[in-house]
C-alpha cells in the first residue's frame, strides 16, 4: 500500500487539515485499514474493484461520503486494488456545509449522494479522473463553493478554540480556553457540542490520546510512564483506561 499525506492548499486550510491518499494495485490482496479517534471528520472518495466495507458495521460505503467523529476503533476493509482520497475536516464546518448536525454521525457517515442531486455528477467526474491532484481539485472546489456560500454562518470563536486545544495537544483547561474567548463556559461546552459533536473534555481527551499513540507507534519512550506524563494522564491507570477505550487494547497489547 501506498500512503501519503498532503498539505492543503491555502485557500481551503481554514476548514481542511489533511489530505490523505491511500492507493494499491494488488488485485488479490485483501486490505484492513484500521481509524481510531482522532477529533476530527471527514469527506472521503474510493474506488476499489470489490467496494469498500467498514467493520465492524458490516456496512458497504457509496463512492463518496461524510463521515463523522469516529470514537469507537474501525476499520476499512477493501478487496483488490483501491484508491482512497480523504479530507480530514476540522470539525466546526459540518453543520454549515452539509446541514448535519454533528453529534448524528458520532461513529456513523452521512451519504452525500442522498442530500444533492449533482454529486451524482460530481462521482462520475471524479471516477473519470486519471491523477490524484486533479481529484484533489475537484473535491477542493466543492467544499470552496460550501465555504463561499456559508462562510457568514460559521463560529469562527468555536473554530479558534478548536486551533488553540489542537496546539496544545489537549493538555489545556477548557475554562482558561473560554475565558480566553470572553465566552461563558456552560455557553461554550454547549456551541463546542453543537458545532463538532464533542465537548470540548472529549475532543481535548482526544488529542491526548493521538498524541501518545504517535509516541507509542514510533517507539519514541523508555517506560511506559513517560508517555503518560508527556501527554498529560492523571496516572498509568488511566492512561490505560483511555487508551483502550479508543483502540479496543491497552498499549501494552497495541504495541506488541
């Protein structure tokens, strides 16, 4: 399999913190890509020979999609050679651009195709392109025409909450995040909820969590304690506990 993370374009970066592209030419192979929690949807578009399955939902995915907060570990499964092109959201854009209210896809998608008749056309051009980058173009566009016609209803405060947990890796108090707003906290957990489908705890929990599965996958540690403490856990405990709430094994197991 062939990975790839590209940066987005400027002009989309306010709402697109990653593009990522999967892509395999083996025709027999049977493909498990596995997503754990990472605070952040997403709009994504495959083709593969045999479909694209999420488990353990069992559910076959259109073409393109929306998903949204995954908080329960997933994983796709694709048979044959695929190509997987996703846009990882920051998390305040989905009520705005899609109409969706955020907290009904915690763990679930949001099938496009049923919402707008001309991703119907948009699918056929996409499925019609022969590189990557004009695919990136496309989809690009799209979510460019959402932000023009709706720019004037996003919570940019709610947006800038979001950069600043992010910079911080989690290990910021909510209060000070608010306060830093001139927000009232109840107001602010309430707009953080309504616009990414998380309070801002689980959302910072998070990136907490991210942060030392990075640290765990690299290897980059001596004992496990330095991994709690850098990324800010109470204790091993429960460090633990969250680790494995998000990946279904402690990182004992998950390394191994």
């Amino acid at each position: 399999m062939n990975f790839q993370t590209i940066i987005p374009d400027k002009s989309i970066s306010l709402f697109v913190k990653n593009i990522w592209v999967f892509e395999s030419e083996e025709n027999k192979a049977t493909t498990s890509l596995p997503f754990f929690a990472d605070g952040f949807p997403g709009l994504m578009f495959h083709q593969s020979e045999n479909g694209l399955t999420v488990k353990p939902h069992d559910k076959k995915m259109p073409e393109i999609f929306v998903y949204g907060q995954t908080i329960n570990p997933i994983v796709l499964e694709i048979s044959g050679s695929y190509s997987i092109l996703v846009f990882q959201l920051y998390p305040f854009v989905l009520q705005t651009f899609f109409g969706i209210l955020p907290q009904s896809i915690n763990d679930n998608c949001y099938y496009l195709d049923n919402a707008d008749n001309k991703i119907t056309a948009l699918n056929l051009e996409l499925i019609s392109c022969k590189t990557v980058n004009e695919k990136i173009d496309i989809i690009s566009n799209l979510l460019l025409h959402y932000f023009e016609t709706k720019k004037q209803n996003l919570d940019l405060e709610i947006r800038q909450a979001i950069a600043e947990i992010i910079d911080a890796k989690g290990q910021v108090p909510i209060r000070a995040i608010a306060e830093k707003q001139k927000i009232n906290l109840r107001t602010f957990e309430r707009r953080f909820l309504k616009e990414t489908g998380l309070s801002p705890k689980q959302f910072a929990q998070i990136l907490q969590f991210q942060a030392s599965l990075e640290q765990l996958s690299v290897k980059n540690y001596t004992k496990l304690t330095d991994i709690v403490y850098e990324n800010g856990f109470a204790d091993q405990s429960h460090f633990i506990k969250v680790f494995k709430a998000f990946t279904g094994k402690t990182p004992k197991k998950f390394s191994q």
